[in-house]
C-alpha cells in the first residue's frame, strides 16, 4: 500500500482505516474521532453554524459504524491506545482502562441542552507507559489551548494538547497511529517528539492539509524526549 505523504518517519495513508489498519504496523494509537454531534449543523445561533466535514456525516450512526470497529481494530495491535471519545456517544467505544480529563475552557460538545464548557474525557487503554514504580503522573491536563486559526477542517485540535496526548501515552521508540488523521495535528504532534507516526483521511482534501502543514513543521527539541 503506498503512503499519500512520506518523510522523516511519517506517513499518511488516504482511505478509510478500516481497510489500512491490517496492513500496517504501529505501537500506540492517539486520535480524535468524529463526536457525532452533527457538525455543520445550525445549533441556536448563526455564531455556532461550523463547516461540516468533506466526506462523511457527524452522527451517532456514523460513530456505530465506523468509529468503534476501528477502534476495536487498534486495541488489538496497539500496546497503548488514548482517544478523546467526545461526550455524546463515548459510551458507544469498549470500556477503558481509566479515562482522564482535558480541561478546556473553551465549549465543547454542543447539544440540545447547551454545550460542555468544562471538560471533554481522554480514555485510555492498556498499561500506563510512564508509571516504572515510581510515583504516578497525571492522567488528565488543563489549558493546552493555542491557535486553530488558519487550519482548513473543522474541528482541528490544538497542538499543545495533541502533543500532552502523544507523550503521555507513548515512549521515544513507539510509532505513533491516528486513524482519523483530519488536519495531522498528532502527526505533528508526534512529529515534535521525535516519534516515528501513521495518520490514515477518508478525505484527500483533509491529507493534503495535513502533508502540507508537516511539511513546514520544526521539531522543537527541548521537548523531544
């Protein structure tokens, strides 16, 4: 299967990831799958009418379907798996082995009773990768929240979080796997770890964003580790 993008140890792979997921290897899955929230959809106020995604429907059915066998895909191949769930249909996903809490002071997850201004959930699965028996690190992270402006998709994730993510979940010798790539913000992510990483895009528009922006990423190496 040859790679949409190719360089320095990442790679994308354009298709739907249940078909690529066989045919590749990598330690530890990070990704941010669709809510199933409607995205796109007119949620009270002209303020909050957000751009739907190119190629597929936000809907719980959506999630069922896709999202969850894939997902059930990676635990099988992946020592570490840690994935913002969304809180809509997060009880459609296996149960995890503990879930964390991005604090976000910005809202999330709107819905017909409001939107979610506190926190959006991280679940986790497998063995924590940091905890060697000397004392535990925090499983959940505040703030993390720099700029999206700019970034053609929508709902891009911030890189600060996406980089906590990846280094929580992770060592200096895993590879790195998000199966719903989007914009490449875990690959970049990754990228600034020095981790070698794997980003799969239904929506070829969605690669190229995502080629382009790691093609102009530098690795910050005070934070490689």
């Amino acid at each position: 299967m040859k790679p949409y993008y190719e360089e320095y140890g990442i790679k994308i792979y354009h298709g739907d990831c249940r078909e690529v997921i066989p045919e590749i290897s990598f330690s530890v899955t990070v990704t941010d799958p669709p809510y199933g929230v409607n995205l796109g959809a007119y949620t009270g106020t002209s303020r909050y009418l957000n751009t739907p995604y190119a190629s597929m429907e936000d809907t719980p059915e959506f999630i069922e379907s896709v999202c969850v066998p894939a997902i059930r895909m990676c635990l099988e191949k992946s020592s570490q798996l840690a994935m913002t769930p969304g809180n809509k249909c997060m009880f459609m996903y296996p149960r995890p082995d503990d879930i964390g809490v991005w604090y976000n002071p910005a809202s999330t997850n709107r819905g017909k009773w409001g939107f979610s201004h506190v926190n959006a959930f991280i679940y986790f699965y497998g063995k924590d990768p940091h905890n060697t028996g000397k004392g535990m690190i925090p499983n959940s992270v505040s703030g993390h929240c720099d700029s999206v402006a700019g970034i053609d998709h929508p709902c891009p994730k911030p890189l600060k979080f996406a980089r906590w993510l990846v280094g929580r979940a992770s060592t200096k010798n895993d590879s790195i796997l998000d199966p719903f790539m989007g914009s490449g913000t875990t690959l970049l992510a990754a990228k600034n770890w020095g981790r070698t990483a794997v980003g799969i895009e239904l929506e070829e528009r969605y690669c190229e964003v995502a080629a382009n922006r790691l093609r102009q990423a530098v690795i910050d190496f005070e934070t490689v580790a």
